[in-house]
C-alpha cells in the first residue's frame, strides 16, 4: 500500500469515526486511551463501505 493510499484510507476513517478525528494516522500509540475507543457500529459500516468502493474505484481504474 502506497502512502496516498494509506492516507486516503486515514481520511475515510476520520470521517466516519470521530474518535479518529484530527489524529492524522492510524499508528500505534502504546497508550489504551489513544488506541482503544468506542465507535457506533454505523460510523465502522460507513468506514468500510467507503474503504470498499474506494478500492473498487482503484482496481477499474488498473484494469483499464
């Protein structure tokens, strides 16, 4: 995975969780109140759709 690909997928999940909101990446901290949090099982749905379709996109646009 490329670091424009990792950072789209920050930016799909920052959308959708807000627990993730201004964290910039998605790295362990080693810390549990940085690592671990709570998430509405829509916000991860909406997170994975997105991550989903945007991978769909990216594999139409290689296969052209």
């Amino acid at each position: 995975m490329t670091s424009k690909e990792l950072q789209k997928l920050v930016e799909i999940a920052e959308k959708n969780i807000p627990a993730l909101e201004g964290r910039g990446e998605l790295e362990t901290h080693n810390t549990d109140g940085e690592d671990f949090f709570e998430t509405a099982v829509w916000s991860l749905k909406a997170t994975l759709i997105e991550a989903y379709e945007l991978g769909k996109k990216e594999g139409e646009k290689c296969s052209k």
